[in-house]
C-alpha cells in the first residue's frame, strides 16, 4: 500500500486514485465477505439472486490486494526507516485500541492478544507479509536489475505457470495447493512485485485504456459465470477462483493496473485521500470495526439490487469517515511520534559509530 513516488516528481493522481479504488474494494469484498455471508442454495438456480449478485461484486473487489503490490513493485520499495517506523505507529496505536476494547468492554483477555502484537501474530495479515515483502524488496530489486530481459520474461513466465497456473487447475479439481497460503504470502507478494518492476522498465503491449477495462471486466465476468458454473455441478458454493493467487485475480490486477498506468492526471484532493488508505484498511479491518458495520449497515438484511450499496455507497462513507480518524490522529500524536522517532535515529546513528 505504501508505494514510493518519484522522487520529488509530482505524483501521478491516477495511481493515488487506483490506491483508493481498491481499498474501496477492500472494504466492499470485506463487506460482502464477512459482513453479508450470502450462503449458497442449492435449492435455488445457481444458489439464488442474491448469491449470485454478491459473487459478481466480490469478484470485482478481489484485484485489490494484488493490484497494491503491482503498485509498489512498479515504483520500487525503498529503503525508508521513517516510513516504516510511522506505519508501525499508526497500526500499533488503532490496534492497541481494539485490544483495550475488547478487554475492558467485551472482557475478553484471550482474544485481545493478537491485537496486542498484531504484525507478529498475523491479526493484519497483508500488513505482516508487506513488512517481509519491505524487507526482501532490495534484493527484489537487485534480481531485476540484473537480469537480462529475456530472463526476466522467462523467470516470470515460468512462475505463473508454477505458482498461478498449477493453483488454478488444482482448484478446478479440488486437489490440494502446492503453496497452501492461497497467495496471501511472500512468495504470491514477490512475484507480483516482480512483475511490477518489469512493467516500469520494460512497458507492456501497449493497447489503450479501454482495451485494458475491457478485458478487466470480461475476465471477471467469465470467471463468475465458471464459478457459478461448477458451483451447479458440485453443488456446493464454488468461489476458488476468487482467492488472489488464481491466474483469473492475478491478470485481472494486471489489466486493472495498466488501464490506470494509461491515465496521467494531478488532482491535489485525490493525493491527500490517498496518503489515509493504510489507515481506513487498519481501522476498518478488525473484529470491531467490521462487527460494527455489519450491525450500523444492516449488512445482513440486504437483498437482490441493495447489496449494491455494499460496494458503491458504504465503503466510500467508511473511507471518509476512517481518513478523519486518521487525521484527528496525526494532528494530535505527530509532535510525539516525531520525537520518538528522531530518538530511534539518533540511537541507530550512534550505535553504527
């Protein structure tokens, strides 16, 4: 999520504006996902309307994490300290105050634990592997500067073959995964990093923008109606494609990523909505937060063309309202995060001497 710009270079809108579009598809897949949890009824065709619609949202929804990592494969992860640290402040302090919830309210000691030491105990899970991804990212960046074209090509080529095409067919027959994270890991995270870098410094088959949107929404809808299709044989709710490490999600955020990578505007509004993205993903996301909104919403009473509102209307209000959160936040503990974080500086510059 934390994508570097360039440089000093004003930054490109349509890239901040792809930030927030999927964490605006976070939020709706979170929504749909765990909010709604249309069940399957195979008494009804195709297990009925509403699962049908909430399969067809979802599946637009799913590219979000992928595309954050395209994004940050494109402009490269640098190595900033005081970026991280800040990161680190900023999902230490909403999840401490999650645990102190559930203490306090909910009296519940055992299930607050994970909130306590959130990256360690995977609580975020995008949030632990992004750190390792930061960590691995230097090397990343190394291999593909290094590498000749021509390997480069044929080392991603042969990893989606491995990692996305073997998933995919093991899904088709319900076989077990070869890397049973279902892409929520490292090796799904570099991959797409990878291919981020390649798009920055070799392009891509230039097509326009609408070719790219297109084949975006072509794709998922034929990805749905494959789901929907095997679901009716199996009879049972069929959603593997919809995981981020299926070829279908994985070259979805790819067209997704360059029909955006077509537009080139600046818009100061879109920049500064997008500097809170990783905080409306934390607060949001949480036993909490996504209890509350399935009870403020009404998430669970809403059928047929009204689980529209899940992904149009709720999640840019729960965007808005999380960035003013984060705001209040920042203007009331930066002085101090400051301070701190010019100490950790101060003691890791003396320590080297």
């Amino acid at each position: 999520m934390a994508a570097e710009s360039d440089g000093h270079k004003q930054r490109n809108s349509s890239f901040e504006l792809l930030r927030i579009l999927c964490m605006l598809f976070v939020i709706g897949g979170h929504l749909i996902g765990k909010g709604m949890q249309i069940p399957y009824d195979k008494m009804l065709a195709f297990g009925g309307q509403d699962y049908v619609f909430a399969r067809l949202l979802y599946s637009f929804c799913v590219v979000a994490v992928d595309t954050f990592i395209l994004i940050s494969g494109y402009f490269g992860i640098k190595s900033n300290w005081n970026k991280i640290v800040k990161i680190w402040f900023s999902v230490l302090f909403y999840s401490w105050l999650v645990a102190v919830y559930k203490i306090v309210v909910e009296k519940e000691l055992v299930s607050s634990l994970p909130y306590i030491l959130p990256i360690t105990s995977n609580e975020f899970w995008f949030l632990s592997c992004y750190f390792v991804l930061c960590a691995v990212a230097p090397l990343l960046n190394k291999l593909a500067e290094k590498l000749s074209r021509k390997d480069f090509v044929n080392i991603l080529l042969l990893c989606l073959v491995i990692i996305y095409g073997w998933a995919s067919f093991n899904y088709i027959l319900n076989f077990r995964q070869f890397i049973p994270d279902f892409g929520g890991g490292i090796i799904n995270f570099s991959i797409l990093y990878l291919i981020g870098r390649y798009i920055r410094l070799y392009g891509f088959t230039d097509y326009s923008s609408l070719f790219y949107l297109g084949v975006f929404v072509g794709n998922t809808i034929l990805m749905v109606c494959m789901e929907l299709l095997f679901s009716s044989i199996f009879h049972f709710g069929f959603t593997s494609f919809e995981n981020i490490n299926s070829i279908f999600v994985v070259s979805n955020a790819v067209f997704l990523f360059l029909f955006f990578k077509k537009l080139h505007f600046h818009n100061k509004y879109v920049n500064l909505l997008a500097v809170y993205c990783l905080s409306v993903y934390i607060i949001h996301c949480n036993d909490i937060g996504l209890n509350f909104l399935t009870d403020f919403f009404h998430l669970k009473n809403l059928h047929g063309f009204e689980i529209l509102w899940s992904v149009l209307f709720i999640p840019p209000v729960v965007y808005i309202v999380c960035s003013v959160f984060e705001w209040g936040r920042r203007s009331l503990f930066s002085k101090m995060e400051n301070m701190v974080l010019g100490a950790i500086v101060r003691r890791w510059k003396s320590d080297k001497i």
